[in-house]
C-alpha cells in the first residue's frame, strides 16, 4: 500500500491497461484511448510514457507491463 506520484497520462495508461488484463494494446491504440484522435505525435510518446511508468510501479521483483515486440503491450494478469 506504498503511494505513488503519476502524472496524468501515466494513469490514464495504467488504468486502460489494468482494466482490460492480458489484452494487448498497439502503441496507436494507446494513442487514440489515452491521447486522444487529435494527438499528432508519434508512438514513441507512449513507449516513454511506458518507460517512466514502469519506473515508478515496477522492481526486479514485480513487472505488470509486458512488451510484445513490434505490436504493443498488455498488463500481466498475475
């Protein structure tokens, strides 16, 4: 039960991806679902967003957010 700071984004990112456990999810999904159709960036926005969210939730011990190469990620069902 140890709190931690998310920004925005971050939680929209892992609220999307805990709700829907084992789904994967493309980097342009993420983009239209958390971002939203009018963002124009590229889907290296969500891999940082990723990386930064990990940081904060995950240790050697505990990974929730898996990587499927070339197509996107999913939050680990256990």
């Amino acid at each position: 039960g140890e709190r931690i700071g998310l920004r925005f984004k971050e939680y929209e990112l892992l609220r999307l991806l805990a709700e829907n456990p084992g789904r994967v999810f493309t980097r342009d999904a993420l983009l239209n679902q958390v971002w939203g159709y009018e963002y124009f960036g590229g889907t290296r926005t969500v891999d940082v967003h990723i990386r930064r969210l990990r940081s904060k939730i995950e240790d050697s011990d505990h990974s929730y957010i898996e990587t499927i190469w070339n197509v996107g990620y999913r939050f680990n069902e256990t």
